[in-house]
C-alpha cells in the first residue's frame, strides 16, 4: 500500500465506530412508552474531520517565548565563549551580532548534544584561552579589553581553503572551529533573517539562511 | 491471490536500474524494479524554511552523518541513515560513503554534469604503461552515449578533442566571455592547454533523473512494477543449474521476508550495494577480484585568487563572472613524462566572493576584507583520477550488521605517491595560471578529500575479456551466473576525471539491448 493511502486510511478509521455510536444513542436513552413531541427527523449525521478539513492552527516558535537556559559550559567557559562571540561576530552593517542573536547560548545547547570530540575542543579551548589570559594578563579571558585579547586571538588564526579544513594545533583548531559556528549560528538566527527583511530582502529560496527543508521521508528515517 | 510473474528483477531504481527498466520493458520484457527506500513526495515531504526554524538552526543534529559532508539540517532526510545501514573503514583511512535510497536513487541530485570517457580511460594500461584498459573502447560505446546524451538533453561545446570526446549535444548560445575568463583563457593556451565550457544535462523541468525521464516511458508499457521499502538480502541460485533465480528480500518497515522468483537478476543498486549483494549472496566470484579496484576522484585541490581591479564595487559584469573548463590536459601521450600517471579537469569560476576562512581575520577587519573581495574572486578546482588498486577494497564484516540484520561492507581505499604528486601539480599549475594574470592568490591547497568524496565511487566487479582476472564480461554479465548483470558503476576498469554518470547510462543501455537479445533467443 502507498504510505499516502495509508494515511488517509488511518484519518478516516475512527469515523465509522463513531457513526456508529451517534447514531445508536437516541434509542438506547428512549424508553417505548415515550412517545417523541414531535416526529424524530432523520438523524443527522454529526459532522467529522475530513482529511482537508483539519484546521492549521497558528503555532508560535519555540524562541519567541522563553529563554534559553544554558547548561552545559562552566560559567567561567561560558563567559569566555560569550567573550569570543561579541569580538569574533560583532554587530556590523545593521546586522545583528552573536550575542544579539544568542549564539553562544545555541551553541551550549549544540555542543551539549554532540560527540565527545567536539565537545572537547570546545571545552579544551576555552579552558586554554582563559588560562592563557590569566598567565599573560592576570585577570579572565572575559575581561579583557579588545587589545589585549587580540594579541591572544590573532597568532591562533589561519587561512583555510575549504570550511571544513582544519589546522592539527589543538587551539588553533578550537578557534577556527568556534569561529565558523559562532557565525553560522549567528546568520542562521531569527534576528539575523528579521535584519535582513527589515533591509529589504524578501525571503525566498537563498535567502541566508534559508532552503528547501527535506521532512523526515518516512516513520524508520527519524535521524 | 495470484502472485505475478516477471522476466527480470531489476534491484535499484537509479539512473542505471531506470536505463534497464526503460530498455528491458520497451522490449516486452516484463520487470520487477526492488527499491530500498521510499519513494519521496516533492509537495508533501519538503518545505522552504528559515533555518531557525529547524531544531539545530541549520548545523543538523550533531554526529547524525559523519562521512556526509555535502549534508546539512536542509537535506538530512535524504541520504541514508549511517546508523540504519552502517559501514566499517579502518581507523586510518576514512571513506565517505555518500548514499540516498529513495526511489531514482542519486539521479535526483546529482550535479549533471555529462562528460563522455575517452580512448585514454578505456585503453588506459597503453598510455599509462601499466594496469588494465577495458574490454571496450569508446567507439563500442559512442552509439549508446548519443542516445543517452539526446535523452539527457546534454549542452556542450563541441571541441574535436581527443581527451574530451564530443557528444550529441542540445545547442545552446553561451554568453560572451567576461574579461577575467578572457584573460585566463589566453594564459592557459599560451602553454598548450585547451580551454573549453562545461557539459551539462539540461533534462526536464529542471530534473535529470531516473524518475522523469526514465521509468515513466517503462512504467506505460504496463511491464514494470516498483515495490517501494524492499530491501534486497540476497540472491538466490538454483543448485542444479547455478543459475540465479530470484531473490529474498525484506519489507523495510514490518521486516517480512519476501521471496521474488525471476528468470534474470539485473542489479543497479550503486556499485557498493551491487557488491554487497553479490558478496553477501557468495556468488559470481570465481576470480577472487570481486571488491577490489575500488575508485573515484579527488575532489579538494584548489587555488582561489582576487582581481585586484575588481575589487571595492568594481566587478562590473563585464569583468567578472562566468566559468570555463579544462578537459584533462596531462599524460595525453606516451612522451609526457611526470610524477604521475592519469590526470585532471580542472573547473574554472569568476565573479564569487571571498570565504571568510580565506583570512586570519575576525571582527569587524574581516568584514571590511570580504566586503572590499566581494564578487573579485577566481577560483579553480580539479576533478582528478585516482589509479584503480587491488589493495583499495570492500569486504563483508561479519560482525556488524544494518537494521535488517545484512552484513555490512568494510571499506579499506587509500591514496598513493601517484594521487598526491597529481594533486601537487593541479595546485601548483593553477596557481602558476592565476600568478601570470596578475591577481591574488588568497588560498591554495593539494590537500584532496577522502576518498568517497566525489560520490563517484566505481570499480569493485570490473569488467574484462579474462574471468580470472574479471567479475563481469564487456556486457556487463557474470562470467560466473551468466543471468547476473550489473549494470551500475561496478564494472568500470578505470575511473577517470570525468562525472561518470553519462558512462554509467550508457552501458547500461547497451547491456540491457543485449540482454533483451539474449533472452529473445533463449541465450540467457
């Protein structure tokens, strides 16, 4: 059977024990010798949800209505990521910048969710950038000025022909790769997209940020 | 209920499974087509969405597919499940299995482009001085090409190149070239190296697949029936011929065991799946080569460099923009002497943008850099052949299987001397090119993806007159079973530079023609 007839058999199964049962119901609640005021009609048959007929109601996306409660980072981890976020993706050309956009917050949630060696180049350098901070400049990675961050930041940056090449040093690895994030998270977020309508691009197929998204094709390929 | 009976049972419904399904059934040859996934529904099963609408704004959930890395939260749901159908590679030598199982397979999102192989591919142990060629030569298989590429609706410009065969092509006007594509035109040929355009199958409506341009015509004959969500365990033989008869399979779903008897097996399911079937059914390997000479190309080596006056708001269209192709200009004969044998296309684009991973830069310096770059970058990018190797192969691992309980391949491919001193030539004449016309380079690499990459993996049951040495015969038939055909990648000798599926297509025509021959004389 095509799954779709498959589905529509299933939408349309509890219509008929249901009839069924209204149209069952006046006789069992009538005793003989009551004779009926008025002629019964012909019983109507209770409306039902038809397969085009369910309503589409208006939903409200999940980032509209609460907070993201970070989690996973260290406070002084986050701290250090929240750091990387405003110098790395600044709000720049009426866009909005990562912490703008919650990106280090999403990225909490991500990497919460990913494999052990990413979240241990997450967690390896931002613990290696705030010890760097401490040892060279005496005070949190958070709280250093743009200067003094800089001359941290900039020895660790490299050139990468493709996204997905990553330099072997460890540090310099981390920075590549929460660079990349920082920004994807950035430009994929709703403020980012709200930004861009708000300058006149109207959202279409590509759209930063947009495309064609591929449902799961069947009940087995959940991911 | 009366089961139907077919003639053949056609396993994959890809470019190569519709080609036999179209050919075998215009024939009145009656088939059953076994797909392992479902069919996909282009209204219902996708939607244009913001990425911040999807659960992990757009990065996927993370670890879901490892070797895919053309995936993306967008198109996750098209490939297949690496935990549902897992694989095994050594830890040393990762292989990026690339794999859709809906119905029309990877015809529903390849990148069309339509090369044909050359002398050079098909008689490949003369040029090189060593390895195999094919039994074939593209004269045997020019015919077959000209109908597919007229199917296919092919654009191209016709070169008389003999390592860039011309085909039947749909005439299409090319705008002129821009400026930075002119230039680089005249330094390439200053050196001898022949600069052409892409050739691309324009198909229907923006479709190049097995689906729209394939089964429909096979399914109107009222000869063809797909079964959705079947998945192909094995092959089954009859002990006292040694013939194939049918095949057991699995409803992907409810996991019910089918049987399907049929008088021929043709199998179209990828060469690695086609492998797996073959080895997991222990059969037409009599040779010992099956799995072996596992190949594609290498994808990764790039150069990218800036037109200094393009840059700051200056790419006017008539400098920037525009493409160009380099057919495989190394090796061509005997007296060209390198490092390596094979060679290499190399893609030319003008008029993109610079990467932000381009520049050690953050912040708000790093946007002034893109923005003075946008739109003045070059960049050039190689499609190279790898040398097909005994030692690059699958085998079963016995001790891991998929969702249905099939034993799954272990993948073992590994580059050579030969692959990285190609890749170390590509980068280092591209960037000569870019040099003398005077712009930027801003990155270059040789560094080439894993293998898999390309998602042009071929090889594993070449093709060959000599059954000690072969799986299957130049039609593409068991040496061993002689009603198994193969009619996917698996028989290619050699790989190539080109986008094999043209090549795939075409020998698939051309076995299934003389399977519908053998079968009309009781041969098969």
């Amino acid at each position: 059977m095509k799954r779709r007839n498959f589905v529509q058999n299933l939408l349309l199964a509890p219509v008929a024990p249901a009839v069924a049962a209204a149209t069952q119901a006046p006789s069992s609640q009538t005793t003989p010798h009551q004779k009926p005021a008025t002629e019964p009609k012909t019983p109507v048959r209770e409306r039902r949800w038809g397969p085009h007929d369910v309503p589409k109601l208006d939903l409200t996306g999940v980032d509209l209505t609460g907070q993201p409660a970070p989690h996973y980072f260290t406070a002084a981890q986050f701290a250090t990521l929240r750091k990387l976020g405003a110098l790395l993706v600044p709000p720049l050309k009426n866009n909005p910048g990562a912490l703008d956009a919650q990106a280090p917050e999403f990225l909490d949630f991500l990497i919460s969710a990913s494999p052990d060696d990413r979240q241990n180049l997450y967690r390896f350098g931002l613990d290696s950038l705030d010890s760097q901070s401490r040892d060279q400049f005496q005070k949190p990675f958070c709280d250093l000025d743009a200067h003094q961050a800089d001359r941290i930041l900039r020895p660790l940056l490299v050139v990468r022909p493709w996204s997905e090449d990553f330099p072997s040093d460890p540090l310099k690895k981390f920075i590549a790769q929460v660079h990349d994030d920082l920004r994807t998270a950035t430009m994929n977020s709703r403020e980012w997209a709200a930004a861009s309508e708000k300058s006149g691009r109207h959202f279409t197929r590509g759209f930063r940020g947009s495309g064609y998204y591929w449902f799961p094709i069947d009940p087995i390929n959940q991911g | 209920m009366p089961v139907k009976t077919y003639d053949v049972l056609i396993v994959g419904s890809g470019h190569s499974g519709g080609m036999a399904a179209n050919i075998l059934t215009s024939k009145g040859i009656s088939c059953l087509m076994l797909n392992a996934g479902p069919e996909a529904d282009y209204e219902k099963d996708r939607a244009l969405k913001h990425a911040y609408e999807l659960p992990y704004r757009g990065f996927d959930k993370p670890g879901r597919l490892p070797h895919v890395f053309q995936a993306n939260e967008f198109n996750a749901n098209q490939w297949v499940d690496e935990k549902e159908v897992p694989y095994t590679c050594p830890s040393d030598a990762p292989y990026n299995w690339v794999r859709v199982r809906l119905l029309g397979g990877r015809s529903l999102f390849w990148a069309r482009q339509s090369f044909r192989l050359s002398n050079l591919e098909f008689k490949a142990a003369e040029i090189d001085g060593t390895g195999d060629s094919w039994p074939i030569s593209l004269e045997d298989l020019a015919p077959f090409y000209s109908r597919v590429e007229q199917i296919f609706r092919v654009t191209g410009r016709k070169e008389g190149w003999p390592q860039f065969p011309d085909g039947d092509f749909v005439e299409i006007t090319y705008p002129p070239d821009t400026d930075s594509i002119k230039r680089f035109t005249e330094i390439a040929n200053k050196q001898g190296v022949g600069v052409s355009k892409w050739r691309s199958a324009l198909g229907k409506d923006g479709l190049a697949s097995s689906i729209n341009l394939l089964l429909p015509d096979a399914l109107a004959t009222g000869k063809l029936d797909i079964v959705e969500n079947a998945i192909v365990r094995e092959i089954s033989v009859d002990k006292n011929t040694g013939l194939a008869n049918g095949a057991h399979f699995v409803d992907r779903h409810s996991g019910r065991e089918m049987h399907v008897k049929t008088r021929v097996v043709v199998l179209a399911a990828g060469c690695l799946e086609s492998t797996r079937l073959l080895l997991n059914s222990k059969i037409g390997n009599s040779s010992g080569v099956m799995g072996h000479y596992l190949v594609d190309q290498m994808y990764g080596v790039s150069v990218v460099a800036s037109v200094p006056e393009a840059r700051d708001g200056k790419a006017s269209p008539g400098l920037m923009g525009g493409n160009a192709f380099i057919p495989r200009f190394r090796n061509l004969n005997k007296n060209d002497k390198r490092n390596f044998i094979k060679g290499y296309c190399v893609g030319i684009g003008s008029g993109s943008s610079a990467s932000p991973n381009f520049f050690p830069l953050y912040g708000e310096e790093l946007q002034a850099k893109l923005d003075s770059y946008a739109n003045s970058c070059v960049s050039g990018s190689i499609f190279g052949e790898r040398v097909a190797r005994y030692e690059n192969h699958v085998r079963i691992d016995s001790e891991v299987t998929d969702r249905w309980g099939i034993p799954v391949l272990h993948i073992e491919a590994r580059d050579s001397d030969n692959e990285r001193n190609l890749c170390k030539d590509a980068a280092d004449t591209i960037e000569e090119w870019f040099h003398e016309a005077g712009w930027e380079i801003i990155c270059k690499t040789d560094r080439v993806n894993p293998p898999g990459y390309s998602i042009h993996e071929v090889g594993t049951c070449r093709m060959g007159d000599d059954p000690k040495k072969s799986v299957l015969n130049k039609w593409c038939q068991s040496h061993d079973v002689k009603n198994i055909f193969v009619v996917d990648g698996a028989s290619f000798v050699t790989c190539g530079w080109q986008n094999p599926t043209m090549t795939i297509l075409s020998l698939s025509m051309r076995a299934s023609e003389y399977l519908a021959e053998q079968m009309r004389t009781n041969a098969v």
